[in-house]
C-alpha cells in the first residue's frame, strides 16, 4: 500500500483538479452574492457611493450597476 501512496498523488489526480477548481468558482460565486447583498442593504440605508466603495472594496461602476438594477426592479 506504501507504494501506491507514493506513486499516486492527489494534486495531480484530474477528478480532484477539477473539483477543486469546481470549488473554487463556486466559492467566488457566493462571495460576489454575498458583496451584491451588502451593497444593496447599504444603499436602503442612505450610505454613500464613496463610503460603500471603501467598505466593500467595490467599485463606483460596481455600486452604480447595483443602483440602476434597483431602480429596475421598482
């Protein structure tokens, strides 16, 4: 058994390569909702573009794209 340990290494295994990766884009995805989500409740509370951008790390585009998608969906 020792020596298949040796002679097989995860990294290297394509099913794990690929569902690393799968995590990975998954994880950016629920990261961008998420940011999506804060920047939305900070515009219903009367925050700022400026004060947004800095605490969310976003940017003004970002915030202002956010803003039309709201005013749209009135």
């Amino acid at each position: 058994m020792e020596k298949v340990a040796s002679f097989f290494k995860e990294e290297r295994d394509p099913w794990f390569i690929r569902g690393e990766r799968k995590g990975v884009e998954k994880g950016r995805q629920e990261t961008a909702e998420k940011t999506a989500k804060a920047v939305r409740n900070m515009i219903r509370k009367g925050f700022s573009d400026t004060d947004i951008c800095e605490v969310q790390d976003v940017t003004s585009e970002y915030v202002a794209r956010i803003r039309e998608e709201m005013e749209n969906e009135k």
